[in-house]
C-alpha cells in the first residue's frame, strides 16, 4: 500500500466532503439556493472524488452526505427512513461512473448513464419500495418525495456530472504538479 497515496486520497475526501456538507447547509439556510444548486454539487463533489481520491472514498462520501444532512438538520425528520435509498442512490452514482470513466468517451457516457440509473433508482424508491418495505414516512411526505426523487433528480445528477468533468479537466493539470 502507497501511504503517501492513500494519505493524499484521504485529504482529498475529508476536503470533498467537508466541502458537500457546508454546501447543503448553505442551501437549508439561504432559501433562494434549492436543490437545483446543492444536488448538482453533491454530485459534482461524489464524482470529483472519484477522480481524485477513488472509488471507495467516493461511496463514503456518498453514504456520509445523507447522513451527515439528517445530523446538521438539511434533512428532515420525517425523511430519515429514505437516508439509506439516497445513501444507495449515491453508490449507483459513483460506480456506474467510475466503471466507465476512463473508455473512450467514458466519461460523458458514465456520468449520463449513473444519472439516469440513480434518477430510476430514486423514483422507485420513492413511489414504490417505500410501500414496499412498509416505512413508515407520511402521505404528505411520500407525495413531496415521489416529486424531489422524480426530474430534479436526473436533471441534478447530469449538471453535476458536466461539472465534474469539467472541473476536472481544468484542475488535473494544475494539481498533478502540485502532488
């Protein structure tokens, strides 16, 4: 095991998540920033990770993110029960895109495909598992999820995965030299 490496991956995640939680914060106490501007940087963060720091940083972010916005109060009480389908929702993500990242036009594919992947995923969690499963979440709660886990979420997951890719492209140059 390369200890520098891990030792930079770790920063690299620890900085990437940090960076998630204080964005969904920003977006529960500024009510003009929405989901439309925190689940594209979720999104773009999980990705950056995977590039930067790996995969396996990337799912503990990805699991972490809900988790750490039901603590900090970004997420609703009532929601807990979806914690871990956002927390899977998050892994689908960041695997689909980390499997083709790096084929021919794999990135733009990865990211397009784990967005639509973690779009049908959400959505059914949201209008079918739920009941599935019998958690216990409100009608008027499941009503307003079945909407935030419809469109905004595939068109969230897509603009955070031009974002990363073009953040990345931007920033690998500069921060290879660096490390």
């Amino acid at each position: 095991m390369n200890v520098k490496k891990e030792t930079r991956n770790m920063i690299f995640s620890a900085l990437f998540l940090t960076l998630a939680v204080l964005i969904q914060i920003l977006g529960k106490n500024i009510p003009q920033i929405n989901q439309f501007f925190v689940g594209p940087m979720v999104n773009a963060i999980l990705l950056l990770t995977v590039y930067f720091a790996g995969l396996k940083w990337a799912i503990l972010i990805g699991v972490l993110t809900p988790v750490l916005a039901f603590f900090s109060g970004v997420l609703a009480a009532p929601m807990a029960p979806f914690i871990p389908f956002i927390a899977a929702g998050n892994l689908l993500y960041s695997c689909i895109f980390a499997l083709l990242k790096n084929r021919k036009s794999g990135e733009f594919i990865g990211f397009m495909l784990a967005s639509v992947l973690k779009f049908i995923f959400l959505f059914v969690s949201a209008t079918r598992l739920i009941d599935l499963f019998a958690i216990g979440i409100p009608e008027p709660v499941k009503a307003k999820l079945a909407v935030a886990m419809g469109v905004p979420q595939l068109l969230t997951a897509m603009a955070g995965g031009f974002i990363a890719v073009a953040l990345y492209k931007m920033l690998k140059v500069r921060l290879h030299t660096a490390f």
